[in-house]
C-alpha cells in the first residue's frame, strides 16, 4: 500500500506570452497592455519557477476562454526539478476556471509522463488564485509514488 505525502511551495510567473485565438464579438478590454476579448479564447505559454518542497521550472501551455462569469481553462504543465529531494520531470494537466475574482484549478499528475525519480509519480493538486502576488502562489501537491 502506498503512503501519501503532501508537498508544499511556492510558484512564481517568470514569464507569460498570450495570444488571442479567437474574438467572437471583437469587443474587449485592455489591462495591463495586454487585450482580453468579452467573449472568446486565447492560448498562454507560461513558465513557472518553484520553491519549496517542489525546486524547479516548469513550462505550461493554457487554453484560456472568456465570456461574462466562470470560463473554462485548460493546460498542461511540465515541471523539472525535484520533489522532496527526488529529482525528475512529470507533467499535470489543469482543468478549472477564471473569472474577474481569479482562477481555480485542479491539477493532475499525468501518469506515465514522468522521468527520472518521479517517473512513477501520482497525484494532486487545487489553486485558488485572486489577483497579482510579488510573493508567489502557495500550492499543495497530494503525491505517491
């Protein structure tokens, strides 16, 4: 039987390239130099850096939707660096929602993607994000191996 353990730390945003995939209605909003349609969808390529029981980077491809309340988000994430000490890859995939009060995501090791120590990788993660953090994003993964 395996144990389960819990990870903790921190994500920082090092860098964020969106671009609009499509503008169903051509109205929007700038914020921050950068154009959000009302209603449509945009592709994000993420990396993160992480500290704390996670020591890494990752690089992240979102599918991001926008329209008036709760809009899909979907991605795929893949870190490199180590958990607890195992060094490694894995990858997770996201799936949750955004809205103007912020994102909220599950996050699924994908099984059979990882390398490494972590290549027998399984597990879990939830975000909850509200607003811009100079501080970095907490997160907890759920993990066995």
């Amino acid at each position: 039987m395996n144990r389960t353990y819990q990870a903790t730390a921190k994500f920082h945003v090092k860098s964020w390239d969106e671009t609009i995939i499509a503008d169903i209605d051509g109205e929007g909003a700038e914020m921050n130099g950068t154009y959000y349609p009302k209603r449509g969808f945009s592709r994000a390529d993420v990396t993160y850096a992480y500290s704390g029981a996670l020591e890494g980077t990752s690089s992240v491809a979102y599918l991001i939707s926008y329209r008036e309340g709760a809009a899909p988000v979907v991605a795929f994430e893949r870190f490199e660096g180590s958990l607890d000490g195992r060094a490694g890859s894995f990858v997770m995939q996201h799936a949750g929602e955004q809205d103007t009060a912020g994102v909220r995501e599950t996050l699924t090791v994908v099984e059979g993607l990882g390398t490494g120590d972590l290549a027998s990788l399984r597990g879990k993660a939830s975000i909850d994000l509200s607003g811009h953090s100079d501080d970095g994003f907490d997160i907890a993964l759920d993990y066995d191996m």
